[in-house]
C-alpha cells in the first residue's frame, strides 16, 4: 500500500482584493437558485461556458460563448426539471467544438437521465448515456460527476449510481466506442460505506487518457474515506489518500502534463490541496473557510494549483501557489454559486460565477497572469523576527494592522492581539508550532511560528 504523508504548509501567503480583476454581465435573465456554472477556454482564448438557469426549482441548460465581438446565449435543454438535477460540465475538442454532460429529470417524471451532447455546426446534438427512476436506480447529483475528452476528443464519463432499495451505492464509468456507449461498474459498495448522499467525485484522464476518479464514501462525520481509484492499463487501483477526518466533499482531480495527481478537497471548514510524490500523497491546507460547504474548481500550470472558490459567506476568491507560496485575490464581493475558472495559453485565468444577490451570470478575467504579479509587485515587506522565538516577537509591516492572531496546528487560536509596539509577547504560549496570522485592511500573511 501506499505510504500517506500529511503536511500542514505554513508558507507564507498572500491576500489581496481583486483589483486585477474586470468582470462584465454575460447573462442578466438566469433567475434567484443554486447556478451552477463550467468554463472552458478555446484556442482563440474565447470563453464557452456551461449554465442552468430560469429558476431554482426548474433548471434548464444555458449555453454562453464569446465569438469575438459579443456574447450569444442558447437554451440547449429547456425540459421542465425538478430540484438540483444539473451537474454537468462542458469540454472543448481539439476543433474548439464544445461537448456537453447534464442530469435531466423531466416534471413531474420520476425518471432520471444522463444526457451527452456536442455541437455540430449551429446544432447540438444530444443523447441519453443512462437513466434510472427515482424509486431505485437513480444517478446522483451535485458534484457527484465529470465529463473528459480523450486526445481524439472521445466522451468519458463517470458519476455515482444509487441503487436505494437495495442500498447498494456504485461508480459508474462511460466512454463512447462508436455509436455506441460503454458502460462499466468500477467500484460497487453494498456495506458500511453506503449513505444515500455519499459518492461525491470528480473525473480526469491522463495523458494516455487512463481514466482517474477521487472520491469520498461519507462526505460527512462518522468514518470517512478519500479514495482515488485509477486505470493502470490492466487493470483498476484503489489508493486510500484520507480517512477519519471530519468529512470530506470532493471538488477536483487534475493530472498535470507529467501525469501528476493534483486533487481538490473541502474537510470541516478547511480547503485542502494534495498531491502525489515519491509514492504517497502530500496534503496541505489552503485556506480556512467560514462556512461548509464551500464551492470550488481547479486548474493546473506545470505542477502549479489554481483554485478559485466561494460560499454563501466567502467571497468569490482566487488562489494561485507560486515559488511555494500561495497568493490569495478577491474576484468580487458577492457569494456565489459554483464558481468554474480556466487558463489561457498565456496564463491568464477566467472565472464564471453566478451573483446569488442578482442572478447574473458573470464572466471575470485578470487582467495579466499569476507569474507577471509576480514580477511585477514581489513579496511585501513583511519582518517577523527572530523565528524560532522565546519572547517577544517583533514585527515590521508596512500597512496599518487591524488584527494578529496565533493558532495551534490544530487551528485553535491561543492569542490574539493590536500591534502597539512591534512586539508581542509570548510568555503565556507553550513551547510549540505554531500559526501566525497578520491581517491588514486589504492584504493577509499566514506563516509557520516556532516559540521555544
């Protein structure tokens, strides 16, 4: 079995607010509901993007693309739905032809489909993968499944399959061989795992189009589990990256161009980042949450993460890791639902979001790329001296601070103080590793603190 390391990163970090960001209004007449949306990038560096809209309770399927001088919207399914059945997203081809994946449950039905669709010329094409009734075997919704496109721009599908009369919970893995859909269990559960809300997953393939799914048996707390389970070429593999954290829910799974895992996971109001390396998975924590669930996508620069998330407390913000440190911007002050991001060849990154305050669809982009900021502005000259430290500590920062907290590596805060004098004193602390956070009105700094 693999061997399973976990690391708490206390890099320091960077926040600032999004003034790097433009956004603009793609569609103004989605509607109040949980929108989701998907994001991908052409050739061109034209934005497609995937959406439901109308309204909470009767989703429809929206498409927006930019053809280059303006934005033209399309209703590709306009079936009367019932609650949270999109869970689609949207692909590009070699040809910048989008390809589609949606849940369609028409009202007042207790019939499910899985549909796929492509567009071909100005018409989509669209077909039923799977179905299932509500009463027995259904497929699941929410992030509980992923389209990927192979090289040759083939569908592969996965998403989890409930089987609640005989509570039996599976994965279900399709792909495309002619006219004809394939379509395989890959991991089957009829024991402790089952739970009728469990399963949620995310979906990639590799460079040799090897299919990888991460998944959690319990995405809430009891016994929870964090698996990968990957095509070797003969056969199928289940690794254990987690287990016995305070819940899991899935967001991403990424293979970079050296065929890295790079994974997304949310666990008790932390959003963590994992990779794999030298046999076993390194795991750190991104970013503490206010509230749970949170709503994320990632993408992949190299071997570098970008991750842009939200809740109904956070604001839309963006992640990038650079040089080992991770930077933090606020794309916009709303809370919005299901945020997708994508980059363009240059490095620029995109993001889709719906506002939850006025139901529009929103598409954001920055206005030049992570390694240019980089550049550009540098690190802030921050001073935290000496590190280790018995007492006191000294600080030099060149902002006004409003507040400095020091948490445990559990995440319990043990002080909390105003800067008056540049030191603070730690007498009262144990000897430790510890957690220091800087926070003024527009930038944050997290780093690792020794107190001996």
């Amino acid at each position: 079995m693999r061997g399973i390391f976990f690391y708490f990163y206390l890099f320091t970090s960077i926040f600032v607010w999004g003034q790097n960001w433009t956004r603009e209004v793609v569609d103004s007449s989605i509607g109040e509901g949980f929108i989701r949306t998907s994001l991908k990038l052409d050739s061109r560096g034209f934005p497609h993007i995937l959406y439901d809209g109308s309204s909470y309770y009767h989703p429809r399927v929206h498409y927006a693309h930019w053809n280059g001088n303006f934005w033209e919207l399309e209703k590709i399914d306009t079936t009367l739905c019932s609650l949270f059945i999109f869970s689609g997203n949207i692909c590009l081809d070699n040809s910048d032809r989008p390809h589609i994946f949606y849940y369609c449950c028409p009202y007042p039905t207790n019939r499910f489909w899985i549909k796929y669709g492509r567009k071909e010329g100005d018409l989509w094409q669209t077909e039923e993968v799977d179905s299932g009734d509500t009463g027995g075997r259904a497929p699941h919704c929410e992030k509980f499944s992923e389209l990927a496109l192979s090289r040759d721009g083939n569908p592969h599908l996965c998403y989890s399959w409930l089987n609640l009369s005989d509570s039996i919970g599976e994965i279900r893995y399709a792909y495309k061989r002619g006219n004809d859909w394939l379509i395989k269990t890959i991991w089957q559960d009829t024991g402790s795992f089952f739970q009728p809300w469990l399963y949620s997953l995310s979906f990639a393939l590799d460079t040799l189009d090897r299919p990888a799914v991460l998944f959690t048996t319990r995405p809430f707390p009891d016994t929870s589990y964090l698996f990968l389970l990957r095509f070797t070429g003969s056969g199928w593999k289940l690794d254990t990256i987690a287990k016995n954290y305070p819940g899991f829910l899935v967001y991403a799974v990424r293979v970079s161009e050296n065929n890295q895992i790079h994974i997304l996971f949310e666990s008790f109001f932390s959003i963590y980042h994992a990779f794999e390396i030298n046999g076993g998975w390194e795991i750190e924590r991104v970013e503490g949450i206010q509230e749970w669930p949170c709503w994320m996508d990632m993408v992949l620069s190299v071997e570098e993460p970008h991750i842009v998330y939200s809740s109904t407390m956070e604001f839309l913000t963006y992640a990038y890791k650079s040089g080992g440190l991770w930077h933090f911007e606020i794309v916009d002050s709303c809370h919005p639902f299901c945020p997708s991001l994508d980059r363009d060849r240059e490095g620029r990154v995109y993001v889709s979001y719906v506002a939850s305050d006025s139901g529009s669809l929103y598409f954001a982009r920055r206005d030049f790329s992570p390694i240019e900021e980089v550049r550009r502005k540098g690190l802030r000259d921050v001073k935290i001296y000496p590190n280790p430290v018995s007492s006191p500590l000294h600080l030099s920062f060149p902002q006004f601070v409003s507040e400095i907290k020091i948490f445990d590596i559990a995440g319990k805060r043990v002080k909390e103080e105003k800067l008056s004098n540049g030191k603070i004193f730690l007498k009262d602390i144990k000897p430790g590793v510890y957690i220091l956070k800087v926070k003024s009105k527009r930038e944050k700094f997290t780093q690792k603190l020794i107190i001996k």
